[in-house]
C-alpha cells in the first residue's frame, strides 16, 4: 500500500522449490544466487565496465552525497546491445530511469524519478523506483507475533494505525553494496536485529539483469539468522507515454488487462485487508479483459473510494510459488509502449498514484512535479497483512537457515 508522501500466506520456505518459467521467460526466480565469478575480471575505464557481455553495457558514476551517512551513492546504467537502458541508484536499489524505445524507435523514459539522490532521501515521495522492504505493505497496528513473542512496529501511516512499506527507515532510504555481474548489479543490504522493529540479522539481495529483449529482470534473495518475515517488492511508477508526462490523470489513457486475477483482497476503511477475498466480475476492479483506466477509475464502489482510485491488491489465479506468471499487460496509445509484468510471488498491488501531487513534493524529472494520477504501479507481493490475517495461507515467514527467493519481471515490448 503505497505511502505517498514521506513516510517514508505461511510462506513456508521448506520446500525445495523449482521454479518453471511460463511464455518462453528463461530466468529461474528461485534459484540460489551464487556470486559470479567473471565479476573478477570486471574493471571500470573512464566509469565505463570493462566488458563486453552479449552486447550489454554497464556505466558508473556518482548520484551525490547522502546527508544523513556522508556516503556517496552511486548510479549504474545498464545499456542493452539496443540502446535501451535502465539506471539503478545504490540508494535505495533503486530504479530511477527504464528508456525503451516506442512505435517509432525513439527512446521514452517511462518512470518516475530525480536526477540525483537527495529528493529520494529528503523526501521520498511515494518510495519512488525502490526496492520495499522488510515487509511491504501494511501491517495492522505495527504488530505481528512470530515463535508466540509479538513485535511492534513503527506506525507511520493511517495516523498511526499502520505500519507501511518497513516504516521511515526502510529498505528504500538504506545504501546498499553494489557488485557488477556481465549483465546486471546485485544490490546487498545486511539489516540489523530489529533494525526498524523486525527481528534477525537479515541478509538482503536484490539482483537486476538487463537483457536484449528488453526484459528486466528483479531477482529477490534473502537469509535471516532468526525468524523474521519478509516481503519485498519495487515500487516504480510508469507511465508508458513518457516520464515528461506528469500532468494530473495523465496515465488515465492507459489500456490495462490483468489476465490472471479473478478476485481482490477487500480492504477496510482505512485499506487493510479484511481476510474476505472477493471476485473482481461485475466490479469496476475487472480487468480479465482489456480496459482503459479513465473508463472505471471514477466508477460508484466503496473500494475504489477507500483508495482514492485503484490502490488494490489482486489475487494472483493459479499461484502456486514456483511458476512465473503473467499478472498485468498495459499498453500506451500514444507511444505504442507495452509493459508484461511477470512474477512469482501471490498478488500484487495496482495503485494509480492516487495522493500524489503534494504542495510539498519535490521537481522530478525535466523540472515537473508528478501530479495525482500522474504514473501506476504494478507491485507484486504478499497479501498486505498477510501475518495478522488467519485466511491469508502465505504470511511472508522466513525462517532461521531458510532463503526467500523470489522474482519479477518487467518486459517492455511495443504493440502490434
């Protein structure tokens, strides 16, 4: 569930899980992620990698200072053998840019984001392009139980009746260690026994890869020496006719078909799932079949009126933790841009920047402000509050000497 503006099912890892990839997608979501042994070989001339790995290309240079360390960030940009290129900022993991070309071949930037780091840190409007965790979404009260002891947590939402996205001190505002493989970056962040409330030390691995097809790939990995949960997932915002578009009801245009969701999760006034799941026939939620978004957002339902707009979490059909599958398709007239989400993982969250447009909100790309409804996000997830919630059969538990391994995957394409 999104926090806008400065918040900042038993997942049972026992099984030995293999994962198969669906629609010709070849990259395994589960597998173990080892450390690649040609990044030894790796050197950089002029912030430029030394390399060359089936045509991809991977630049370096500084995001800027952060305040609150005095680190530098950095920013890698993966170029694939195309010209089409995604910049990743060590703050955060990070996407700041994706540049895909359109229908008639010109690069579009197609997400939101700054031009330096201290606009994601200062302010981090919406945990824009950030890698959120330890446990995206909400959390009821701050409060979970894990092994019969209960944990609070910072609530920083909902006036104080949520805990969201890992709290101000989240995965998205952390430095992580960058390591360059030849075709992408693993991102690594250690957190701390009950950093931000969550107990274990907690190794953190997002790994990102670029490749020609213009298919990037989000591989998450993460060990604990104690019980925790976990539950991460990217919070980009698109919008497919170009970054340069931050206009109010500027995504509204947009056609969306999420194929493989036939219920949502109900939410409470204040959007924390109830446990009832609810078809989506009939509702203005139906995407099975394509739909522009300007034809449903501002339909008559109590739900669409809790988030302001869709701010939703659907139900993955046919789940079963191991096979990649297609969960959204949405598609710009204008520029004749196509993003296929894929993933693994139960749900995902279909948000229409509903509360973004603060008077406060810094300039983002090209000097704009992102106004209410200006981008979408496709995050895919466990179900929000998934711990607390008796109904919810996976609830993002990870355990002592087990990984968390999951994937998604963002394919860009233009349409037919």
């Amino acid at each position: 569930m999104p926090i806008d503006f400065n918040p900042h099912f038993m997942f049972n890892t026992n099984r030995n899980i293999q994962p198969k990839a669906v629609q010709n997608q070849v990259y395994a979501a589960n597998r173990e992620i080892k450390e690649d042994t040609f990044t030894k070989s790796i050197s950089f001339k002029n912030n430029e990698i030394d390399s060359n790995y089936d045509g991809i290309k991977i630049d370096k240079k500084s995001f800027g200072t952060i305040k609150k360390t005095n680190e530098e960030a950095q920013l890698y940009t993966i170029t694939n053998k195309n010209g089409a290129s995604v910049d990743l900022s060590t703050f955060g993991a990070t996407i700041t840019s994706i540049k895909v070309p359109d229908k008639d071949g010109k690069l579009k930037d197609v997400t939101q984001g700054y031009d330096n780091v201290t606009p994601y840190e200062e302010s981090p409007v919406g945990h824009a392009g950030g890698t959120i965790g330890p446990y995206a979404n909400k959390i009821s009260n701050g409060k979970f139980t894990i092994n019969d002891k209960e944990y609070s947590l910072e609530c920083n939402k909902d006036n104080g009746k949520t805990h969201s996205h890992g709290g101000s001190e989240g995965f998205d505002v952390r430095n992580w260690q960058a390591n360059v493989l030849p075709d992408g970056i693993e991102f690594t962040y250690i957190k701390k026994d009950m950093e931000s409330g969550y107990p274990g030390n907690v190794t953190a691995k997002v790994t990102y890869k670029f490749d020609n097809d213009n298919n990037l790939h989000i591989q998450y990995h993460a060990e604990s020496d104690a019980d925790t949960i976990i539950n991460m997932t990217n919070h980009t915002y698109f919008n497919l006719d170009g970054a340069e578009n931050a206009q109010e009801n500027s995504v509204l245009e947009h056609t969306v078909t999420l194929p493989n969701s036939s219920n949502i999760t109900k939410n409470s006034e204040i959007a924390v799932p109830t446990g009832e799941i609810i078809p989506v026939e009939g509702t203005p939620f139906d995407f099975k079949k394509a739909q522009k978004i300007k034809d449903v957002i501002n339909s008559e339902s109590d739900q669409l009126k809790i988030g302001s707009g869709f701010d939703q979490n659907y139900c993955i059909d046919n789940y079963d933790g191991k096979t990649l599958i297609d969960v959204a398709n949405v598609v710009s007239d204008k520029t004749g841009i196509k993003l296929k989400v894929s993933t693994n993982l139960p749900g995902f969250q279909f948000y229409t920047a509903n509360h973004l447009g603060k008077s406060a909100q810094p300039n983002g790309k090209h000097g704009l402000r992102y106004e209410k409804r200006s981008g979408f996000c496709v995050e895919p997830q466990f179900y929000p509050n998934a711990i607390n919630t008796e109904s919810f059969t996976e609830k993002g538990i990870l355990k002592k000497g087990e990984s968390y391994d999951r994937e998604i995957i963002y394919s860009f394409s233009t349409a037919d």
